[in-house]
C-alpha cells in the first residue's frame, strides 16, 4: 500500500468514525472528502505513445496534450514530469 493510499484510508476511518462519539466526532466530513478527491487527482497517468518513421510522440493520458516525445535519428528525448496543460503527473515506467 503506498503513502497516499495509507492516507486515503485513513480519511476514509475518520468519516465512518466521526458519528461514533469518540475523538474525530467533530471532523468536517466534507472536508474530508475533498482531502481524498485531490489525493486520487494526484495519481500518477500513463501517457499515450504515437509512432512515425522519425519520432515517437507521447500525449497525456487525461487531455491528450504532448508531453514528451523521442527522435529516431538521434539521443533527443524529453519527458515531462507534469502535463503543461491540465497538471496531472505522468507515469513514465510503463511507456517504455
């Protein structure tokens, strides 16, 4: 289970714990819920490759905006950590 995934579920225990009258009885629940909405926006995207005979293009998985891309003819290559156009991190490992 990753970091971020600890902390869901641990929002997640606060919620169904809040009505129990025990110390998280005064948990905003809605803020809770918005805390794991922006924790799941965060979860990394795998791009979308597109080939020709001298570039491989890769476009963000949500918006399709390029975020790298790698030439056949020489070592050039760039990848984007984050989407320039909508934010959203790119998962790189299984592009390759």
């Amino acid at each position: 289970m990753t970091d971020r995934e600890k902390v869901i579920s641990h929002f997640q225990d606060a919620i169904e714990a809040s009505g129990a009258g025990n110390r998280w009885r005064f948990v905003r629940v809605d803020m809770i819920e918005d805390a794991i909405a922006l924790l799941r926006e965060q979860e990394p995207v795998e791009p979308f490759a597109r080939y020709d005979a001298l570039r491989r293009e890769f476009d963000c998985g949500v918006c399709g905006f390029l975020v790298g891309f790698e030439n056949a003819f020489d070592d050039r290559r760039y990848r984007a950590k984050y989407c320039p156009e909508c934010g959203k991190k790119v998962k790189w490992d299984e592009a390759d």
